[in-house]
C-alpha cells in the first residue's frame, strides 16, 4: 500500500514539474541540455505609405511584435543607402522610436529595396568597393535613425521582379559576399558601439529563388530570412486560387501548385537552419472580379484582381447578406464568395493553423506583410496567442 501510494505521489509531481514547465515555455528536453528554447519571432512589416492613408505608427500595436521592418529604404546613385520618401521617412522614424519605449524589447530594422527599388543591387554586390561603400553607408544610416539593424529585400538576384532591373549571373555568388561583407562591418561596429546589429534579408518562397542563391552558405551571415510565403497566385494565373496555401492540393487547375509547406521544406532541404526561417503571413486577401458560382468561385476563371487588406474585408464583406465564407480543410485557408467576387485571404482559423505549423516545424517565427491591412488587430492578436 506504501508503494502505491509513493508511486502516485510520484507521478503527481511530475505532472505539476512537467506543467510548471510548460507554462514557462521550457521544455524537459531544453531544461536537460541547460538552454531555454528561443524566442519565436513575430517580425511585422510597416510601409511608409501606411501614413498617408491613415494607418500611423501609433496604431501599431508594438507589445505584439518582436521586430519592425520599416519599408522601404532605397539606394542612390553612389550605391549607399538612403529614405525612400523623405518627407514621411522622418515622421515614421520618430515615432517608431517612441513604439520602443512602449516595448524596449522591439527591434527596428529598415528594409531597403523591396519590388520597386531592387534596380541597383546588383551594382552593389559586384565588387569588393560597391559592397564596402553600401554597408558602410548602412552603419552611418543605422546610427543617424537608431536603427537595430538592415533587411536586405533583392527582388531578385539572377532574374526576376521590375523589368528594367539590372540583372547578372554573377548575382548568385555576389549575393552571398554582399551578405558577408555587411556581417563582418556590422560585426566590427557593433563591438565599437556595444551593440549586435541585425542582418536579415526577405526571400522567395519557390526554387525559382532559392536556385538563384547560395542558401548552404548566406545563413552563416544572417540572423534570420523573412520567407515571403504568400503571392503564390494571382493574376498570372488563370483560375482563382489562394493566396497562401499551407498544404497543396490536387484540386487546383492551375499550373502552380506550390504551398507553404513546400516552400519551408525547400529552404530546409538546401541547407537552410530551420530555427533562421521566418514564415510570412499574408494581412491581405486577393479580389477576384465576375467569378462564376460554380463551386463557390474557387478554381474558376475571372476578369482581373486586385488586392484588399483583411480590415476592409471584414468590413465590407465579412457577415453581410448575400456573401458566404468558406473554408478549404485540405489547403487550410478560407475564401469569400458573393456571387461574383471571390476572395482568398487569411483569417483567425487559419492563421491559428499556421502557427501551429511553425511551432510543430520548430521554426523561427512569423512575418508580416504588413500589419496596417489588419488594422483592428484581430489577426496579429490570433498570430500572437498562437504562438505562444
């Protein structure tokens, strides 16, 4: 009788130990190896035409997120780093100093290029005095605005993005000691400055990308990649489709069928560390126009679409008579249907599943592209929970 009632004692406390741990976030196996398990990022994007329309830094919620990449930052003439819009750059950057004082742990990077200013980086990763002068003049950018530190967002090495971009081979190789250069001068300042500057760089989800860059090598240079895991279709499609299925499936008529999922497993699976990759999240729906209703809209031809943040599709669209809302349990993402408008977008129920997936895969985190298209914070406050 003694030994059972030792055993039960037993097995109580190991259930309250296991449970205290848990609460704590520690797991048994990180509590034996003496290492608390790392932070999951949540990295939100913010655009500097975000304040013209109204959606100011004050309204982002800053206690939610890990990271800001204010965007964008664009580079001059002279292959150095500079505001993208002048007038608005000032005002946001203040500001997003006053959001760390809400959450000293925020960091702020400045994202620099992004779709529209990717014309010039292949000049500047061509040689050793093009890339010495662009991440020097990045420290001089960082220390003016008190900058944590630099997301470089190439659309896109090798090929790819704006037409009239300039392209070269040589990218693939250039890219790579672009990234180390900006390591090794970031290093070298921060031990000046007593600080840890921040690399990190936005890449595509599809071999398109990964194929055009050396990812067993960069990952040694940065601290994290923002995954832009959404734009998977659209317009160059010709059927409706989501933005940003987690699983594939085999319903879709379209030529693409890549997903999320794939995605992560193609970054893993050329050598990237699991732990460096930071999942996008979409904050937007794409709008299809004069959709048919068979099949509620999905997999059907349309005339031309557009993009819509996920507040207006609350909304406009979300509970009102004559549009219905959908779900896909096999690619884990829901759509809008009205009778001619079809919408592909994220929502609670399915961001819920993504963080479940970045949790189960032991990734790096989240990003967001970007946070004013959830302006009532319904999505960031799920993304946040859920990643707890």
């Amino acid at each position: 009788m003694t030994d059972v009632t030792n055993s039960k004692k037993v097995l109580f406390s190991s259930l309250i130990f296991v449970l205290i741990l848990s609460l704590l976030c520690i797991t048994p196996t990180a509590l034996a190896n003496g290492v608390k398990e790392p932070e999951r990022k949540i990295v939100g994007y913010y655009t500097s035409w975000s304040a013209y329309s109204g959606y100011t830094l004050d309204k982002v919620d800053a206690t939610k997120l890990t990271h800001i990449n204010y965007s964008f930052a664009n580079i001059n003439e002279e292959l150095k780093i500079v505001l993208g819009d002048p007038y608005i750059d000032l005002v946001n950057l203040q500001k997003i100093r006053e959001l760390k004082i809400i959450n000293p742990n925020l960091k702020v990077l400045v994202s620099v290029g992004g779709w529209s200013w990717s014309d010039k980086f292949s000049d500047v990763a061509l040689t050793d005095e093009s890339r010495t002068t662009f991440a020097n003049s990045c420290i001089d950018f960082m220390r003016e605005y008190g900058l944590d530190g630099i997301d470089i967002d190439w659309e896109f090495p090798v090929s790819g993005g704006l037409s009239d971009n300039i392209y070269r081979q040589e990218d693939k190789e250039n890219f790579t000691l672009l990234l180390k250069e900006l390591r090794e001068t970031f290093d070298t300042q921060g031990q000046i400055d007593n600080k840890s500057y921040i690399l990190t760089f936005a890449g595509g989800a599809s071999s398109m990308f990964t194929d055009n860059i050396e990812l067993e090598e960069i990952h040694k240079y940065v601290d994290f990649a923002n995954i832009m895991s959404y734009n998977i279709h659209g317009s160059w499609d010709k059927y409706t489709d989501f933005n940003s299925p987690l699983y594939t499936n085999n319903e879709s008529l379209n030529n693409i069928k890549l997903s999320v999922d794939e995605s992560m497993k193609i970054w893993i699976n050329r050598g990237f560390p699991k732990e460096k990759i930071v999942m996008g999240i979409s904050f937007y729906g794409k709008q299809y126009n004069n959709v048919n209703p068979w099949n509620n809209g999905l997999y059907q031809l349309y005339d031309g679409n557009s993009t819509i943040g996920y507040g207006d599709i609350v909304y406009k669209y979300l509970d009102k008579q004559g549009t219905n809302r959908y779900f896909h349990y096999g690619s884990l993402m829901p759509w809008i249907y009205d009778g001619t408008s079809f919408i592909t977008y994220e929502d609670e129920e399915s961001i819920s599943y993504k963080a479940d997936y970045i949790k189960l895969n032991e990734l790096g985190g989240a990003m967001i592209w970007e946070v004013s298209g959830d302006f009532n914070g319904l999505l960031l406050n799920q993304l946040y929970n859920g990643l707890k």
